[in-house]
C-alpha cells in the first residue's frame, strides 16, 4: 500500500464507538479490582465486558487504518469470542449458587478460548516473521472462519445455559420470597435475552464483513450497518457493566434448601393438612405477617412451627400457590380493604400499599392487576362510584 493511501479514519461515529470501549475498560477495571462480597462474580463480569470489548478494539484498529499505520497494534491476541460464552454462563451461576468457586471440570469450558489464543499467536507470529499483516496470512480465512463459526454456537448454547438458570432461579424465589427486589435476576434475564438477540445479527455479519470486504469504505451501505452493530453491541457491553457495578455490593446467593418431596408428605392426614392450613391463615389474618416486606419462607415457617418443605408442599398442592403468590395475596387483600374504608381515604395508593407490606410501586401495580384484573386506579375508581 502506498503511503498517500494510508490515513487516519477518524469521524463521529467511530468516536462514539471509541468513547463507549474506553469507558467499558474502566468499568471492566472497577469490577475487577473493587474488593466486595461478590468479588468472583465480579470478575467473571469483569471478563466477560473485557473480551467483548476487545474484540471492538481491534475492529476499531482496522475502522481507524491504525494497522497500516503501526503494525506492531496487531501483535496482541484480541479476539476471545469462544470465551464470552463461557464467561457469561459462569457469571450467571455464580449468583443463582452458594459458595460458588470455579471446580476444575469448568475450567474444561476454555479449552476453545485456549485454541483461539494459540492460533492467533500463530497467526501473529507468521507476521512478525514475514513484515507483514497477520490478518494476510494464508491460513487467516480458515482460522478467522472457523473460530466465527464455533463462537456462535458457543455463544449461543451458554446464552441458552444461562436463561435456564436464571430462570430456575426466580422459580426458587417465589417459592422462598415474598418480595422478590433484592434476589430477582430479572434484569440478567433480559440483558442476556438482548445479547442473544444482537449475536443473530453481528457474528454472522461481521465474519462476512472480516473475510469478504475487510472494511472497504466503498461498501457505503454494509460500513452504515456494521456502524450501528458495533454502537450497539459498544453499549450495550456497557450497560451490562453498569449494571453489574450497580449490584456489586448484592449478595444474590441460593439459599440452601432441600428439594421438596412429594412422597414425604403424602401420608398426612386430611385433619392434619387442614390444622396447617388454619394454622396458615391464622398468621396471615391474626398475626399478619404479611406486612413485613421481606418475610420469607424460613421466617414464615419458623412462625408456623412446620418445616419449610412442608410449607411449601401444602401451598403448592393444597392451595395452589407459590409463597410469593400466597403472602401478596393477603396483601392485596389488605390494600382493597384499605381502599374501601374512608379513613384511608387522604392517603395515596401506593402509600396505601407500603403499609401492606408492598416495598415497591411497580410490583405492587403488577400483583394488583393480576390478582382483580384492575389497575390500582381503575379498583379505586370503581369503589369510588359506588
């Protein structure tokens, strides 16, 4: 290449692009090095948004012309793609499971990463040795393609490991919480659920992109597209790791329990199974239990003399419900209580419902709505027409 056609590929979007990755390696450093009580799944975060993020940076590298520029940029392995998968699965299972350290069989996990970071030492290696580019290698469209086509299905199968377990896991809330804001991974679930959805579009796209049209400005409409990919897929590793510093100091850890036997019960007496229930309703009605916001199954059980298996048997099979579903219910039956009494009257829904045992207003409106088929307001309207 001649020197004139070498240039520095510097414009606004690239800066942005450029701006998100600089601002995600400080994000990654906080996780890292930041000493909390989640330290491991901080730092499996950590790599995770690392490797994301330096797969943009050598893109950026090529977007920016700084591999013809200095070469010696190229010398760094930055592609981890087969390790993301992994990465993200082990975050995940470390807040769904007490005590959670990495076993030796899950270090089998990065034996393709291992693979990819050898064949880039080699790829690398043949450019120093030959002056030249790695990426113009011979073996380069093989390996480049091999490695795109693995970590798509890896990314893929973690992603889908993940959501498995994070959904496990907020089954094992409802049965153990009555509030569900501090152990709920609902905002992981949807984080990986758009993750899942940005790698349909951008392994594929770019690995066509890295092959066929090695960023060639004069793919006008392909360079639009893989602009906003590389935006999005910027800030989105971005608000994953936002996310994560924001519950750094969160202890989202399974709580031990043992799994409920069906069988173990299966001899109770009718009168037996109903004095429970009773016993149940009493603590709801009498004792009102559940006004306190964070009850959950243990305290509930301690209070009812029974073991937490047998709680959660007689609410499932006998009345239907779950734990969060069996305290809300009470507490959505407080709320209408409160709603038609006109000495609640000066008070306002949702204050109405912090002294019912609600500790958040978007829980609260959707528990509402569940359980009457009404919106708070459109409950409150009806009684007021009466």
């Amino acid at each position: 290449m001649n020197n004139e056609e070498i240039y520095f590929n510097l414009h606004p979007v690239n800066f942005l692009i450029i701006s998100g990755t600089l601002q995600v390696y400080v994000i990654a450093g906080i996780l890292f090095f930041k000493r909390t009580d989640q330290s491991l799944s901080n730092k499996l975060l950590a790599a995770t948004v690392l490797v994301v993020n330096l797969h943009i940076t050598y893109l950026m590298l090529l977007d920016l012309n700084l591999d013809n520029m200095y070469p010696f940029l190229l010398w760094v392995p930055y592609s981890g793609l087969t390790a993301i998968g992994p990465f993200i699965f082990l975050y995940t299972k470390s807040l769904t499971t007490e005590n959670f350290t990495i076993s030796k069989k899950e270090w089998i996990l990065f034996i393709p990463f291992t693979i990819e970071l050898i064949l880039q030492v080699f790829q690398i290696t043949y450019s120093i040795l030959n002056n030249s580019l790695y990426y113009n290698a011979p073996s380069d469209l093989i390996i480049t393609a091999a490695i795109y086509a693995f970590a798509t299905g890896s990314i893929f199968h973690y992603l889908r490991l993940s959501l498995q377990k994070i959904n496990e896991h907020e089954k094992w809330a409802l049965k153990n919480f009555s509030d569900l804001k501090e152990v709920t991974l609902a905002w992981l679930h949807r984080l990986i659920t758009y993750y899942r959805i940005f790698w349909i579009f951008w392994i594929p796209f770019v690995a066509i992109f890295l092959l066929i049209f090695r960023f060639q400005l004069q793919y006008f409409a392909l360079i639009l597209i893989i602009y906003l990919l590389l935006l999005i897929i910027t800030y989105l590793t971005y608000w994953i790791g936002i996310e994560g510093i924001s519950r750094m100091n969160l202890v989202f850890l399974r709580q031990k329990t043992v799994p409920v036997e069906s069988k173990s019960y299966a001899n109770l007496s009718t009168q037996k199974i109903k004095l429970y229930i009773q016993k149940f309703e009493s603590l709801m009605k009498d004792e009102e239990l559940f006004l306190n916001e964070s009850l959950n199954l243990r305290e509930f059980s301690n209070q009812a003399e029974a073991d937490p298996n047998l709680v959660s048997y007689i609410l499932n099979t006998h009345l239907g419900k779950n734990f969060y579903e069996f305290i809300n219910f009470y507490r959505i039956e407080e709320v209408k209580k409160k709603l038609n009494d006109p000495k609640y009257k000066h008070l306002t829904i949702l204050a109405l419902a912090l002294q019912s045992g609600f500790n958040s207003k978007t829980s609260f409106n959707r528990i509402f709505k569940q359980t009457t088929g009404l919106t708070p307001s459109q409950f409150q309207k009806k009684v007021s027409d009466k």
